[in-house]
DNA sequence: GGTCTCACG
DNA sequence: GACGTACGTGAGACCG
C-alpha cells in the first residue's frame, strides 16, 4: 500500500521508551543467568499491546520504531559540550540495549537508527515525508524536543501517561505554537542535554520574549528594546550562544533516507519467530500471552535457576564433572593447529602459563595450557627438562615436546588476535610471562578480578579458594606436584602425566569461573567497576612493574654497614644496662627483662601470657626516664631499617635489569587500594629522619628524574564531598589549612598564630572521623584521658552534624544491603555488620572508613589507567604507586612537561563519572632521588 | 604457622 | 554496664 491520504504512521521513540521503561519498572534479570532485562521485558509489553490495538479504529498502517545511534552526532561538532553532562547509561540498562532492537525486529517492526543523527531527527524527517504524502502521524514518545514537530496532521502521545498531545497541548507546556517551540527552548536552554541557552532566563521568560517579538531572530535583532536591564544585556551578550542552541535544538526534518514510507507497511509478526525470542528471554506471561494470540502451544522456558544467578550455590549435580584423565597434551604441530581452529571457532579461550618459578621478570616458560569448553583442555609442554643444567645454561629436554618458539609463533596471532578473547586467572602474570617473549596478550579477561568486582570482602581470590568456593571442585594442589621447603621442585621438572592434569585443570577452572562470573556482574551491578576499574588496570600494573625502579646497591650495602655498627653498639649498652646479656630482638625476653627483672610499671601481659612491648609502651617508660626502654627503641628502628629495607632491597636488584621490580596485588586490599609484594615498595620509610635516607637508593639514571606527584588530603575531600559539609567543601575551595581550619571551628580559635598543639589535635580527629573515630581510640593517639577525647569528639560531631549524620547513614546501608559502595560503584561486602559483640564496632569503622578510602584508590586507579595514553609522547615511564602517589621516570629536560600533563591527569581523574564538590589538588617533586623527588 | 612488631598511606 | 577498639596493607624475627 502506497503512504499517502488515509494512512497513519506511528513513530516510536525507541531509545526514549526505553529510559523510561528502566526507571519506571522494578529491575527484573532473566533466572538462568541474572541478566538484566527489566527494560526489555517493558519495551515488549508495549509493543504487544500496540499489536493488539493495531486492529483498533484508530490502527496505524504504518509503523517504525527510532532508536538513537551511539556515538557523536552533528551537534558534537557544533557544541563540544552538548549531552555532555549526561551520565552513562546504568550499567544493568547496557546490555538491553541490543536486546531491545532484537525484540523490535522479532515483533517485526521496522527498527531504524541512523548513524550522526539522533533518534529525534529521523522522527522529524519521518514526520515531515508523512505529512508531506497527506498522511496522519502519531509520534509515542512524551520528549518535549518532540513538540516542535506538532501540528497539521502530526500528534503525539505519551506512552506512560496514555495522554495525546496537540497544537494545544504544546501550548500549554511551551507558552507558544510547535514553531515557535525551537525559539523558546533556545532561550531557556535545556540543562539535562547540556544546551546552553541564555543564561538566566527560564520557559517562561522565554514565551514572554518569543510573543512580545514574534520571533528568536527580530528578538535577537531588537534586543535594545528589551526594557529589563540584566536581560537585554544578556542577549545582546550571549546571542551567538543562543543561536547554537537554536542549531541543537532544531531537528533535521530533511534527513536523505536509504527507504521509503512505504516499507514501514504494517504487518503481521511471525509467530515462530517472537516466540522464539520471547521465551529465551523468559517472560513467561508475554509468552503465553502471544501464543493465546497466534493459537500456538506456548515454547518451553527452563524453570529451575541455574546456579549462575546463586553466587554461593554449588555447582549443580549435572554441570560437567571435572576428570583430569581426559585433557590431551599436545605434542605435534597439527595437534596445536586443531586447538587454534577451535578458539578461533570459540571466539575466546582460557589460558595459562606454567614456569619455573614465581618472580615473572626471572622465571622461563614451561609449558602453556588453552581451555575452550569446561571438560576440553589441553596442555603443550615447551620446557620440561631431566637432570642438572649443564655448564652452558642450556638444559636437557624431555622428549616429547613441541619447540617453545614454534609454539609461541603459532600462539602469538591468536594471543595478539583483537577478536578472540583472552581469559585468565591473575592474567596480569601470564600477560608478563608472554611479554618477555614478545606477545602483547590482548584483550584479556581476568577472573581474579571480576570475583574482586563482585565478592570483595566476602572470600579472597585466588584460584583455589575460588573453585572450591563457587564450582565445589579442589584443583590438585600446587604442594602435591612441587612439594614445599627445601625440596620443592621447579615446575620443569614436574612428571608429565601429572603436569598435563595440573596445568590444564587450571585453564578449565578459569573457564568454568569466567563463565559463572560474567552474567553475575551485570546481576550485582559491577559491570562498569570491572570494566573501567579492574580490567584496563592491569596491563598498567603490568608495564609499571617490568618497568622497575632504579636502586642502587652501593647506597643501600654502606647503609646497611653503618646500621649494623650502631645496632652492636646499642646492643652492648641494653645489656649494660639490663646486667645480663639476651636477645634484645626477642619481644618475650625483652618483656621479663623489663616487667620481671627491672619490675618497671605498665607490664601488661597479652592473650599469649607474654608482656606487650610494642613502641608505644617503650615509648611510655622511656618518658619516664627510662633509658633501656628508650636504646630498646632506638636499636629496633635500626634492625628494622636494616633487616626489611637496606638488606632485603639489595636481593631484589634484577641480575639483568639492575632494577627493582615489585609486584602489585591489584584483589589485595578489599577497598580498592592496591598492594606490593616483593618486595614492597609501598611502605619504604618516610616518617623518620633516619629511614627516609633509605629513599636516596632510589634513583634515575643517567640524564633522567625521578617525579613524585601526589593527592592532598584526598580522603578528607572526598569526605567533604561525601558527607556534603558545606563548611569543609568551602575551605578547600579556599586552599585554607584544613586542620587548622577544624581546630578553628572547634575550638573557636582564630587560624592566625595557632597553636601548634591545638592544630594537632584537630589533624588526630580528622583523621580519626575517617577511620570511623571512636574515643578510646582517639585517646590513645593523643595521650589523653579517655573523656577528653570524648568530648573532643562530641564537640566535632556538633561542628559537623553532616558528618555524624553520614556515618550513620553509612552503617545503615551497611546493615541494609551487607555491603558499601565508593563513589564509582565498586563495592565492598561487609558481611559482619550485623555482628554482635565487639565485633560489631570493628565492622562498624569498616563500613565508615571503606567508601572513603576506596573512592581514593578508585580515583588513582583512574588516573593510572589514562596515564600511558596521557603520556605517550613524553619521555616518560610510570613506575611506582603508593596509595596516593605516583612516581616517574622522565628525561631531565622534559620534567616540567611531564608534571604539567600529569598533574592534570590526577586532578580531573574522576570526572566525568563523578563531579566532585571540592577541588582535587596534586603536588608535585622532582629529584635525583625518590628522597629529593618527594 | 601463629604472633608480635613496625614500615607505609 | 561491659565489652574491645582507630582504617588499609606486607615483611621480618621469634618461638613452639
């Protein structure tokens, strides 16, 4: 049927419909997987019910549905800034997005979306060539953008509220006709799409202009006339301004379309077809509904849930058991091309590396193992070696074994290939192994992270705990192949039989957990925590580690020297002073020695019976006058600078690299925070006069800085933030010292000539409100009595009620939903908040302190992730983080620059995710050693 | 292997 | 009214 007079052409505002569908409806998932699709399940409603009505009076004869195209639009490139304040799409909406286009085209109904165009244009175009022919034209959809297109043949009607909307309904929202519609809206500015507008001037204000002068163009032109000052002003000011505005709320109504009207023609679903796609989306009652319709038997949906919506059930009885017997090793050339055709038929593959050793920038690979469904695994032996290596460092091969640079060749596409993906479990370990034989893995999925994602703070996340945990299967244990202690073998050396079990065990428990876990994080709303948080992190971590920081040996051995000649002369002087010799290292003698022996107060036994002498009881007595406490002390900062820093440093020097290459936990702390391991690099001393030398062993060679940038007061910001303290925000707005400035409104004292004393005790508190204060705790930190910290507090809490008020609400959505959420949505399970006890405290300040100090380490995290791409064209090398600080290696002429850009980086780092009230400031060092760079 | 102590943010 | 307590880590030494 040709579109002409008598035709009706409904137009429905896909991407809009959906938004709202979202909102409007509570979150429903599909059971056997937890995928979200409440807005579908809307979506399809509607468009059923549209069917049904389509045999109405008032039936269309033609019909499409309009989605929005992702990406930029013409309106990008007129104004930057346009939709630019909207947030992401929920992540749980995302992946309806596709389905909601699948469900249009299984009602079949012409699904349209237009790349550089908005869903709006190509209604606007729709509508004209409708009109246009003499046709009538319904447009669902409730966006006021819409109601410019009113008028002469053209209605809408708002899906939600089932209400039509005219000429006059226009009226009534605009002030004025749908003409003059695209005036108003330029005037008063839309601030959900970022359309400027004139500044000041509303909808009403708008009309008012539009009818007094007739139109946006003789307004403009006889803006002097305009008797209110301000406003005149105004749009003498900012008329170009308003007149993008125009352009971005104007639609293209003359869009050039690859189809005609004619192929909207209404038309009959096919029954097999919308069932198909209805019931594997399980909305059971739709289903049964159409089959009614079509007079079909209702398909068969799965009622039982599988386990993958159930994080803590066991895998279920029929999910395929585990049998070691049944992986192949793979030993010829044409055994690994049929494992390559497989993943390229897959599309993904689980990996894994086994090497001779745990310290990746050292150890050889050994053999790698592919998984590609659970149950079919395999693994290729490359280095599998009898007997001592010989003279020459080569080895003995065992038989059997493919060459390892035939494997890797053959690996390398498929590794590198941007459409197979790679999973793994702790992939960041594997991705370096693979990179120091030259295959940049890519893209990869990490099931250590996304169990991070999802259960940080319920269980850890390793590969054990983890298929026990979640597939109800122990892998062979590592002990069991290697042994432990002084006999523990090397994996080279492992039997074949059971290196081939062990190994592509691994890859299948990687592939089993990868596919529980995937649907759960859309289920548990962490999609984009892992997405933007966790997955892109990690081949950062990877190059800042390979990378490695310069130490230099001689620093840290005539350090060590020094240290060990001070120690035996305090040795020497305890044991004067005690009257007999023992083992000043030993917290137990060293507790008789004092609380016996000497009969010193404050002796004050633990669970174990033995007498506490940590530093801050030592510290006690030597007040007194102590002196053994006072060399005691003295002597044990000595022996730990010496024994964890300028001894065990110099053993992580890489033979080949000269460098120090530390490991960073990315699942360490549950809040987000990163953590370093062999050896740490995040907790080299600062704080002491003495330790802080131990940092001018770390340098940047020759021609080359070391930069240090880092936050301050970032966890006291985003409190400020969080807890939306008027009072704090402004002072850091202000660049005010904001102990100080706490002191100040405590105490009532002025900031000018503070006491020392004073500001300190407000530094304690502020830092104490962050841990989730309590006075004991507070009393402690400050040597006061218990009540007087007490009411120090009582009287910060009645300074800042917003902060007392946001700890409370914090515990309560802790004890709500058993978890807390940062700012950017990771969250962290507090599963003990319901605790009785003493306990109930502990998790108390866990819930408090977590938001804030995991809102930190995500915004640094941010910062890092855009770093490489930030820097790029800079002589510079991201090596170090600790927490709040990051530390480069740049070219000594290209300081300035590197700083500049990366201070940036840091500052704007959580935008635009997150707007933040306060200000983020980052300072910045530079120096010939991390010392001086600090 | 558990406990204590102490280095960092 | 008593319980216990600042938040988050990793590592070395001692000791059973």
């Amino acid at each position: 049927m040709t579109f002409g007079k008598g035709s009706h052409l409904h137009l429905i505002d896909g991407s809009a419909f959906i938004f709202r569908a979202y909102h409007a409806l509570p979150p429903l998932t599909r059971k056997s997987d937890g995928l979200p699709v409440g807005a579908v399940s809307g979506f399809c409603n509607m468009l059923y019910k549209y069917i049904e009505d389509a045999s109405g009076h008032d039936a269309p004869t033609h019909a499409a549905v309009i989605f929005d195209h992702s990406g930029k639009t013409f309106r990008n490139d007129l104004y930057p800034a346009y939709k630019a304040n909207r947030p992401p799409a929920p992540e749980d909406l995302v992946p309806q997005f596709p389905l909601t286009r699948e469900a249009t085209r299984a009602f079949n109904v012409a699904c349209i979306e237009i790349q550089g165009f908005e869903a709006d244009d190509v209604i606007g175009t729709l509508a004209h060539q409708a009109r246009d022919a003499g046709g009538r034209v319904t447009i669902i959809s409730s966006d006021k953008d819409l109601m410019q297109l009113v008028g002469d043949g053209v209605e809408m009607l708002d899906p939600m509220k089932n209400k039509r909307i005219d000429r006059e309904g226009v009226e009534e929202k605009f002030g004025v006709g749908p003409e003059r519609v695209v005036d108003v809206q330029a005037l008063a500015g839309d601030s959900v799409d970022n359309v400027p507008g004139a500044p000041g001037i509303g909808l009403k204000t708008a009309a008012l202009l539009i009818n007094e002068f007739g139109d946006l163009d003789s307004l403009l032109a006889r803006a002097e006339e305009i008797k209110q000052p301000k406003r005149r002003e105004t749009l003498i000011d900012k008329a170009e301004q308003i007149r993008i505005s125009r352009e971005l709320v104007k639609l293209v109504c003359d869009m050039e379309l690859d189809f005609t009207l004619d192929s909207l023609e209404v038309q009959e679903p096919d029954a097999d077809r919308l069932l198909d796609f209805l019931s594997k989306m399980e909305f059971r009652t739709i289903v049964k509904r159409v089959s009614d319709k079509f007079g079909v038997a209702p398909p068969a949906i799965p009622e039982a849930p599988s386990t993958a919506s159930a994080p803590d059930a066991p895998a279920t009885p029929e999910s395929k058991p585990f049998d070691t017997a049944a992986y192949e090793k793979v030993s010829t050339m044409g055994a690994l091309e049929r494992w390559i055709d497989a993943i390229y038929a897959r599309g993904y593959v689980a990996v894994d590396t086994e090497t001779t050793g745990l310290d990746e920038m050292v150890a050889d690979l050994v053999g790698v193992s592919l998984c590609v469904e659970p149950g079919v695994a395999c693994y290729i032996p490359v280095g599998h070696t009898v007997g001592e290596d010989d003279l020459f460092g080569g080895s003995n091969l065992v038989d059997g074994q493919l060459a390892k640079n035939m494997v890797l060749d053959a690996l390398k596409p498929v590794l590198e290939d941007p459409s197979i993906l790679k999973i793994g479990q702790n992939m960041k370990y594997d991705a370096k192994i693979f990179a120091r034989n030259g295959i940049k893995v890519a893209p990869c999925d990490d099931t250590m992270l996304m169990s991070y994602a999802l259960h940080a703070g319920i269980n850890g996340h390793g590969m054990d705990t983890l298929s026990e945990r979640y597939l109800n299967h122990t892998p062979i244990p590592t002990k069991e192949l290697l042994g432990s202690g002084k006999s523990a073998i090397t994996f080279d050396k492992v039997e074949m039989t059971k290196a081939v079990a062990y190994a592509a065990e691994d890859a299948d428990v990687t592939l089993r957990l990868w596919q529980m876990f995937k649907p759960q994080l859309h289920a548990e709303r962490v999609t984009t925590v892992y997405e933007t948080l966790e997955r892109p992190l990690s081949p950062v971590l990877a190059r800042m580690e390979m990378a490695g920081v310069l130490v230099d040996r001689d620093v840290l051995s005539r350090m060590s020297n020094a240290f060990a000649q001070k120690m035996a002369g305090l040795e020497d002087e305890i044991h004067q002073l005690a009257g007999e010799n023992f083992n000043v290292g030993s917290p137990k003698q060293l507790g008789e020695i004092l609380f016996d022996k000497m009969s010193l107060p404050g002796g004050k036994k633990g669970k174990t019976g033995a007498y506490a002498t940590g530093a801050d009881i030592l510290e006690d007595l030597a007040a007194e006058g102590h002196e053994l406490p006072a060399r005691v002390l003295d002597w044990r900062q000595l022996s730990k600078l010496k024994s964890t820093y300028t001894d065990a440093l110099q053993t992580f020097i890489n033979a080949e690299t000269g460098r120090v290459h530390t490991s960073y936990l990315q699942t360490g702390a549950v809040t987000g925070r990163l953590s370093s391991s062999d050896p740490n690099l995040q907790n080299i001393p600062v704080r002491s006069e003495e330790g802080r030398r131990i940092r001018e062993a770390f340098i940047a060679p020759k021609g080359r800085k070391l930069i240090s940038l880092d936050y301050s007061q970032i966890e006291l910001r985003i409190l400020a933030h969080v807890a939306n303290i008027d009072s704090l925000k402004q002072a850091f707005r202000d660049g005010l010292d904001i102990h100080a400035m706490t002191a100040s409104e405590m105490f009532g004292v002025p900031i000018e000539g503070m006491d020392p004393m004073v500001r300190r005790q407000a530094k304690a508190i502020n830092f104490g409100v962050i841990y989730g204060i309590s006075g004991f705790g507070l009393a402690r930190n400050l040597r006061i009595p218990r009540a007087e910290a007490q009411g120090f507090i009582d009287r910060y809490f009645e300074r800042f009620p917003g902060i007392k008020q946001y700890m409370d609400d914090t515990v309560e959505f802790a004890k709500d939903h058993k978890y807390v959420q940062t700012l950017f949505g990771r969250k962290i399970h507090t599963p003990e908040i319901g605790a009785k006890g003493p306990q109930a405290g502990f998790a108390k300040r866990q819930a408090i302190n977590a938001p804030i100090q995991g809102s930190a380490a995500d915004i640094i995290r941010r910062a890092m992730i855009r770093m490489p791409e930030a820097i790029k064209d800079l002589p510079a090398t991201m090596l170090l983080q600790v927490h709040d600080e990051l530390i480069f290696e740049v070219d000594e002429d290209a300081c300035d620059a590197v700083i500049e850009v990366v201070k940036d980086v840091m500052e704007s780092a959580a935008a635009p995710a997150v707007h933040l009230d306060v200000p983020i400031e980052v300072d910045a060092g530079i120096g010939d050693t991390w010392a001086e760079a600090h």
